[in-house]
C-alpha cells in the first residue's frame, strides 16, 4: 500500500511539472489560432513573406557552411594523424563558448568601413572615398550566415567525429582493400553511415538559427525572430507576434517531419569495434600541412581574433568597462543563472525518478512534454510565457480589487517571468543529461534498498543523488551557460531597469560602443569555456 500511494505522489509531481512546462506552449498555439489580427494581415500582405525567405535561406546557409567546416574537420581528427591533430581535436570546439552576437559585433567593428581593415587598406593604398575600391559588406544575410556558422559548426563536428569513432574501422579498412581512395572513402562509406547523426547535428543547427535575434538583428536582416521583437515592441500586437510565432513552429515541426520520412526505410547496423586511437590515414608531406592549416585558420577566425580583439578592447577601455554596473549585471546574471539551474535540475530528478520506479512507457509522456520549450526560439519563448502570465495577473488583480489591493504585474512584470521562461526553455538540457546518468545506475541498486525497508524517497536522496553528482554538476554547468548567454528572452521579459551581462552587451553594440562592453563580453566566452573543458575531461577520460 505504500507503495502505490509513494507511486501516486511521484506520478502527480511528474505530471504537474510536465503540464506546467508545456503550457506556454499551448497558450501560443491557442492565441495563433484565435481572429485575424490587422497587424498581422498588414504584415501578410506587405513583408511578412520576405521574413520567411529570409528565414530559410539562413537556416540553409548556416547548414550549408557548417557541413563545409565541421565535414573535413572531423574527418581530419578522428581518422588522420598530422601535425596538431591532438590539440585541435579539443580547441576545435572553443567557439561554442562565442555567443553567435558576439562574434559579429567584433567581426562587424574589424571590417565596417571604419574599421581597421578598410582603413588600412586605404592608407597602403592611398583609396580617398568607397568609391575608389570594392569591399564586401558584412552586415549583410550571407554576413549573417558566416557569423552563426563560425560559432555553430562545433555541434556538427562535435558529433560527427564522435560517430566516425564509433563506426568500425574494420568497414573502412575494408575499404582500402578494395582500392578505394580516403576521398572515395568518406563519401562512400563514412558519410552513408554516419548520416543520422549529420542530421541530427544540423536539425540542432537549424533550430540555434533560427533561434537567433542579436545577429540578424544588428545586421539588420529580417528574419521571422526579428519579426516576432518587432511586432510585440513595435505594434504591442501580442496576438500577432503569436501568429508569427506559429509559423516558425510550423517550419520546425515540416522540417523534423520531413528529416524523418525521408529516413523512414533506411536503417545501420554495425558492430562496433570500439575507439581506436590509431589513425587510419597518416598525412605527409603538403597533405599535412594542408590539414593542419584549415584547421588553424578555422580556429584562428572562429575563436582567436574575435577573444584577441576583446582582450584589446578590455585592455584598452578598462577604466570605463570595468565598473560598479558591470558587477551589478554580472550578479544579476549569476543570481538568475543559478536559480534556474537549481530548479530544473531538481525538477528534473522528480520527473526522471518517477520514470524509473514507474515500470509502463506511459511515464516517459511527462518529461516529453516537459522538454518541448527547448525547441522554441528566445523569442517566440518570451510570448508563450508572456500569454498565460498575464492571464493569470488580470485575474489576480480582477480578484483583489474589492478587497482595495492591486498588485499589478506580479508575474509578468518581475524576475519570475524571465525565471520561468528560463526554466521553460532549459529544462530540456536538464533532463538528458540527468536522464543519462540514471541508466548508468544498476536498478539492482533499487531492489537492494527496497529490500532493506527504504522508501523511494529516501533511495532517491541515499543511493541515486550521491550516484548522479557528475551528471547533476554537468546539468547545472550547462544551464547555468545557456542562462548567462540567453538574450531575446531577457530583452522582452526583463523587469524595468533590470540587466544581465547579455543585454548590457547588446545595449553598447547596439550604440557601436563595443569597447566598453568588453569585460561583459568577455565574461560570457570564459564562462562558456566551463562546460567545454568537463566535456573534454569526458572524452579524454572515454578514449
């Protein structure tokens, strides 16, 4: 009997969790679909298509430059000996730790007409006016697309390196045999094998583009993100930034849809024969060093020059960066960072426990509905949260008033709507990572304490936390990053006079007075690096 009714009461907090998370979404979903909106006819008829081409020619450059970096470069570091190969198997992926705004900004400050390059060029060359000289323009949608692919393509290499290694060198020995050359070869037989994962790596590609605001934003390239900031801010439509909102649903959910059916027949098997360390390829001679020099310049304009230029920048202007506002946002950012990571990750463990001690597959529906908001945008995020929060203060407010007391925005006007937003959108990371530590535990561990009188709760918090640190310290170093790098949500959910590291950068890009807000830019990357480092460990520690 007790049992049962321990069962009851994880089953009702796991649903509870599950419903209250999902239901930003729902409310979006419900006011996409309500009236038309004229604000939204206006922008139907007038610019709302050019949005949406926009969208996805970024969605697709992004893909597109991605596969030509991170391709080579994880085929180069998983099967190729040359020289570096070790270092650059770890520096390769530093740029995830870049911000993709960050990275434009100071790619846009190096190369506007002001910048030092375009005035070096016309000192050497003596050129007077624009005239006199062509030049590209980087605040421009192919701008964008190098910006975001330059930070996004780690996922890709990240994950198709790892799925080179897993595959058996066996197949592509096999290969050699066979008189297959190692181009031949990684099209032939890598590729092919690995392509689940090459998908599943762009699919979480797409959705960070698309996710985008501060880049697109400051190079001035309409996109559906841009659209949502701008109808919600511009016309204070809530009703149609929701309808735009919809539609970049739409695009995810066709997109997801039709990755699936086109894999629906196709099906690897393989045994794997392990990590092997020993390069299948050693590269000679110019092959070499053609090899170690993509991989140096890949790093170099990634990573090197835009921290290098921040540094400068810090150094240069520390007196006015390094101030009494900068340690007030970087609190403010650490308090709000840690209180969502604390959150999720106990919320967390009440939903994945109740998946463990619950024996029928129905459990696994409320960390399902949980982990949706991972895949909705910053944007679009901040209206969910907005639609149902503000329902809630009207009816509040409608309840206290006979009673003279008002309290007014308590919701969505406070820390807890960026709290809730963040928890919302990141409960996702959360939960696979402490999803994945829990099946490490032996359920015989389970049985065990069950058989000595203990209750579940008490197997939880004796046997499994104690078990699951490294998977709760990596759950919360990650959200912690993605809280601290969070900005459309931040932006449209901010209380008044509120700011974290991430909108006090935007605020001083978006008066081109980068320099004094170095220290906080910078302060983003090198947390960023925090996660970067344990995932190496890992890997090292695997290999």
């Amino acid at each position: 009997m007790s049992f049962k009714f321990s069962l009851s009461r994880w089953q009702s907090f796991a649903w509870v969790i599950g419903i209250v998370l999902v239901t930003p979404l729902c409310f979006l979903l419900f006011e996409s679909l309500q009236g038309d909106s004229e604000v939204f006819s206006h922008l139907w008829e007038t610019v709302l298509w050019d949005y949406i081409r926009n969208t996805l020619v970024l969605i697709f450059g992004v893909a597109v430059v991605s596969c030509a970096i991170a391709l080579p470069l994880g085929w180069l570091t998983a099967y190729c000996d040359f020289p570096g190969r070790k270092q650059f198997e770890w520096a390769l992926m530093l740029p995830l730790a870049m911000p993709t705004y960050i990275i434009a900004y100071v790619y846009t400050d190096l190369f506007d007409y002001a910048g030092p390059v375009q005035i070096a060029l016309r000192d050497w060359f003596n050129w007077q006016s624009p005239d006199d000289y062509w030049f590209f323009d980087i605040r421009t949608l192919p701008g964008a697309i190098m910006m975001i692919a330059l930070v996004l393509y780690p996922y890709l290499y990240l994950i198709f390196k790892t799925a080179l290694r897993e595959q058996s060198f066996k197949l592509v020995q096999a290969s050699q045999l066979m008189g297959l050359s190692p181009r031949q070869s990684f099209f032939k037989v890598s590729l092919p094998l690995a392509r689940g994962a090459i998908v599943a790596a762009l699919a979480l590609i797409s959705m960070e583009t698309m996710a985008d605001f501060a880049t697109v934003n400051y190079f001035a390239v309409s996109t559906l993100t841009t659209a949502v900031y701008d109808t919600w801010l511009g016309y204070y439509s809530l009703t149609a930034a929701a309808k735009i909102s919809g539609i970049m649903l739409l695009i995810l959910f066709i997109a997801l849809m039709m990755e699936r059916f086109s894999r629906r027949d196709q099906a690897v098997f393989e045994r794997q024969s392990g990590v092997n360390s020993d390069a299948l390829y050693s590269l000679k001679g110019k092959h070499a060093w053609c090899a170690t020099t993509f991989c140096c310049v890949v790093l170099f304009f990634a990573f090197l020059l835009p921290v290098a230029v921040l540094v400068g920048y810090a150094i240069s202007y520390a007196e006015q960066a390094w101030s009494d506002q900068f340690f007030l946002y970087a609190w403010q950012s650490f308090k709000v960072a840690a209180i969502v990571s604390i959150i999720t990750i106990i919320l967390s463990l009440l939903v994945v426990f109740y998946q463990r001690i619950a024996k029928q597959q129905y459990p696994l529906i409320p960390g399902r509905l949980a982990s949706t908001g991972y895949a909705l945008p910053g944007t679009v995020l901040a209206i969910a949260v907005l639609l149902p929060l503000t329902l809630l203060d009207d009816k509040l407010n409608a309840w206290l008033e006979p009673l003279g007391f008002v309290p007014g925005l308590l919701l969505s006007g406070t820390l807890f709507a960026i709290i809730f937003a963040y928890v919302v959108r990141f409960y996702a990371i959360a939960h696979g990572a402490i999803e994945s530590s829990f099946m490490r535990i032996s359920p015989s561990l389970d049985m065990a304490s069950q058989s000595m009188g203990q209750s579940q709760g008490k197997t939880l918090r004796k046997v499994h936390i104690p078990l699951l640190r490294r998977g709760i310290l990596t759950a919360g170093l990650l959200v912690f990053i993605e809280c601290m790098k969070e900005l459309p949500a931040a932006l449209l959910l901010r209380p008044f006079n509120f700011e974290t590291l991430a909108t006090h950068v935007f605020q001083y890009v978006s008066d081109e007075q980068l320099e004094l807000a170095s220290i906080s830019a910078l302060s983003i990357v090198v947390v960023g690096l925090i996660p970067l480092y344990f995932v190496n460990r890992s890997m090292e520690q695997r290999s």
